[in-house]
C-alpha cells in the first residue's frame, strides 16, 4: 500500500519512511546529513549490502548501527550472520540507501590491481601483448582491461554520471565523468591501454575495432547493480589516438513527477493546461543536456490515461511506458522521425510525441499533425524560445503554420543549486561604493551597490543537493 501512494504521488519516500519509523517504534537516519563510517562499512560487502538494501552507519558498544529499508526479521539475521555481532536498525528511504551505497563502495577501488596485471603482460612485448589484448578485449571477462571497462562504467553509473569521456593524452589516458553538467576528473591510466580500452568499448558496442581514423557510433545494452543501462558510444581519432565518449542511460531511475520539475506554480498551473489542450504542438526548447527529455517524460504521465491513444518516436527509447506505445528510431532499416511520424498518423493517435524535430521532413509533419486535430510534444535545440520558432521558420515552415499549430514554448536550463548542507560565505561583501567601470545607465539597487572584496580561498560548496560528492 505504501510503494502504490509512493507510485501515485500521493506521498513522498521520505514521508512513508517516517510513518514506519513511529508505527515500527525504530529511529530514522538520516543519510544526506551524515556518512557511514569506514570501519563500518569494511564489515559489509557491497553485494550484500545492494542486496540487502542496508548499509553499515557506526559500530556502537558491541553492535553495528545499520540502515535499511526493509526491516524484515530475515534481514536482521542475513546482517548478524554477515556482520559477526548484534544489529540495531534504523530506516531510510531507499534511495537514500541506494545512494550511500553507490557512495561508499568504489568501483575504481581495485583498478590499480587491474592496471598492474596489464602492465606486466604488456611488458612481454609489445606485439604479443598487443594479440593478447586483443583477445582478451573479445572474450575473457577477467581479463584487465574488460574489468577496467566494467569498473569505469559501473563508478559512472554509481556518481550519476551522464557522460564517461575517455581520452587519450601523451603518456596517459584521461577518464573524465560528466556529472551534473560539469566534467570532473577520476582517473588516469597508463598510456599503453588506451588501444585496448577503446576496442574493447568497441567490441561491446558492436562497432568495427579495425577503423580508427573515422568517427563511429554504437550502443551497448548491459546490466549494472541490478540496473538496465543504455550506453550510446561515440569514437573519434585525435592526435594522440582514438577519443570513446559513453552516454549512459539508467532506464530504472524514476521519472520526475511534473510538480518536482522546480517550475513556479503560475508556469506549472500555465503549463499544465497547455498540455491538456485537445490539438496543437507544445516544445521543450534547450541544449543538449538541458533536461528537455525529462520535462517530455514528465509531461505524458501527467496526461498519460486510458481514454487517450499516446504514441512516441524517440532516439532513444530512454524510459519505458508499459501504457504507452513506443517507436524507436532505427535510421538502417528506414525508419526515421519523419517516416515514423507518417505510420503514427495512421494509428488513430490522440497525442504524438516526437522526440527531436531535427529536419524539414518531421517538422512539417508535426505542424500538419497539430493542425489535424492531434496535440504534439517535442523538443528542439534552440538556445531560448524565440529562437525555436526561428528554427521552424529556417527549415522552411510558413510563418502562419507555426503561428496556427504552435501553442508554446518551454525553454529550459539546468540550474546546480547549492546542497542543503552548504552555507554561502557572506563575510566578504561589505557594502562599498561603486567603481567608474559599472555600466553606464545601470539602476542603483534599493540596497545600495556592493562590491565583493579579496577573500581567502574557501572549501568549494558541493554541487547539487542531488550530486555525488567522493
């Protein structure tokens, strides 16, 4: 009963977590105010505790303080069994758990082990360790570098990473993570196996391991954690050797709820009923990365009911709606936006959603589609709003089309708000007079100019409430 008002919105994880904690009689922890303690969590293994759903916080006078999520009597004894000694429980909500857990365990632990036994057979000699990584790259799952791979994508998947860059430098091979729109570095490899890493990422992605002058795509479906994963892989040669970006998609992440988008209630309420109006086109405008996709996800669900016919096109499929039916782009065998988008017309749709209006082709059928009586949601890279009409009006849409079929744009960013926990450092903005070099014109604020002084390096302040701080 819980997890179905969870399901429908009517109450938050956190809320049903609390209303257990008083009916249990147990004590809550709170795990985004304070970490697990390492002495702790050694005692634990972190398949057992993604099993578990349980994580180690502190040993106390002859027990171990344990959070979990499902405070079964199986799970109390599974945890003494494992633990050697007395559990006192505490509840959080599975997320938060999920998230300690994906914290606290490091993929990239063992990677000096992985990195050492490739250098040692790569000492062998360059063309036989060549062949043998070759060989290994194709088949053996313990082999150095297939576990490298494994253990980069799975710490991606861990930090909530959107992108894994992987680039080859001079004498070493730089691993970036992409996480909350920002690159952070996390390893650097030996510059001997960048080759091997890039074909065997290619080998995974179906991709040829042969050509390494021109830019490839692939794709890798895999299964991290007991989470479905979508990677799209994109090769490119440089200078130093062959560039692999990963993008990768975690089809199990819940989908953001339209009110948790973080837009004002007068937009949300606006919004809300533009996209339950009966025909007309509504588009999410931005840049890659701006969340265009998820305000599209979120946006179906909210309309999503069984007296309407939704179909979509996307590339990709990101996340699976089992009522909802679903194209998925496959441009070799002929199907693109712009045919897929002819077959939905003939499907009796009530709402069309196309993923990317990305050519004249789809765009026109979109407008006709909105004009004929259907409402249509997309997306479209434009800088703001104004400039996604612009973009219609530079593929050749008539300007009266756009104005009869478009109801409005959405143009969005994605903002790193400062963590919960982070105090911004005010001591040094005394208030001052302002200089010559302000802009001619400007406005004086009701509370007069100030101007931050000189300040001593501080701590940096984490990144996001939802980000991975390592």
């Amino acid at each position: 009963m819980g997890d179905l008002l969870v399901e429908l919105g009517v109450i938050s994880e956190r809320q049903l977590v609390e209303a257990l904690a008083v009916q249990l009689h147990l004590p809550l922890a709170d795990l985004r105010q304070h970490s697990p303690e390492p002495a702790a969590v050694a005692l634990l293994s972190d398949s057992l505790a993604r099993g578990l759903r349980a994580i180690p916080l502190r040993i106390t006078d002859g027990a171990v303080e344990v959070a979990v999520a499902e405070p079964t009597d199986k799970t109390v004894s599974e945890l003494e069994r494992a633990l050697g000694r007395p559990v006192t429980l505490l509840l959080a909500t599975p997320a938060e758990i999920r998230r300690a857990i994906d914290n606290t365990y490091r993929a990239l632990s063992a990677v000096e082990e992985q990195v050492a036994a490739f250098t040692a057979d790569h000492g062998k000699g360059r063309a036989a360790a060549r062949v043998q990584a070759a060989a290994a790259a194709a088949d053996g799952d313990e082999a150095p570098v297939v576990q490298v791979v494994n253990m980069l994508i799975t710490q991606a998947l861990r930090d909530r990473a959107s992108d894994v860059h992987i680039e080859p430098q001079d004498e070493h091979v730089r691993v970036r993570f992409r996480i909350d729109g920002a690159l952070h570095e996390v390893l650097s490899l030996p510059g001997s196996m960048a080759n091997v890493i890039a074909s065997r990422i290619k080998i995974m992605g179906s991709m040829n391991i042969v050509e390494r002058r021109r830019p490839q795509d692939g794709q890798i479906a895999m299964n991290i954690d007991g989470r479905a994963i979508d990677i799209r892989v994109a090769t490119t040669g440089t200078i130093w050797g062959e560039k692999v970006v990963l993008r990768l998609l975690d089809k199990s992440r819940p989908l953001y709820r339209l009110r948790d988008l973080g837009m004002p209630a007068e937009t949300h309420n606006a919004y809300s009923a533009l996209i339950r109006s009966p025909y007309g086109m509504v588009i999410c405008a931005g840049p890659t990365g701006s969340g265009k996709t998820t305000t599209l996800y979120a946006s179906m669900s909210e309309i999503n009911d069984a007296e309407r016919n939704i179909t979509t096109i996307e590339d990709p499929v990101e996340y699976v709606f089992p009522s909802i039916n679903q194209i998925q782009i496959n441009e070799p065998a002929g199907i693109t936006f712009a045919a897929g988008l002819r077959s939905i017309l003939r499907q009796d749709p009530d709402i069309i959603l196309v993923g990317e209006i990305r050519d004249t082709d789809t765009a026109r059928i979109a407008v006709q589609s909105a004009l004929t009586g259907h409402f249509v949601l997309s997306s479209l890279h434009a800088t703001d709003t104004v400039s996604a009409l612009y973009r219609f009006l530079d593929m050749g849409i008539e300007p009266f089309l756009v104005a009869s079929s478009v109801l409005a744009v959405v143009g969005q960013r994605l903002v790193r708000a400062p963590a919960a926990t982070a105090r911004f450092h005010t001591g040094c903005r005394p208030r001052r007079s302002p200089s010559s070099s302000r802009p001619a014109g400007a406005a004086r604020p009701s509370s007069g100019w100030v101007r931050a002084a000189t300040c001593a390096p501080r701590p940096a302040i984490p990144t996001g409430s939802a980000c991975t701080n390592s």
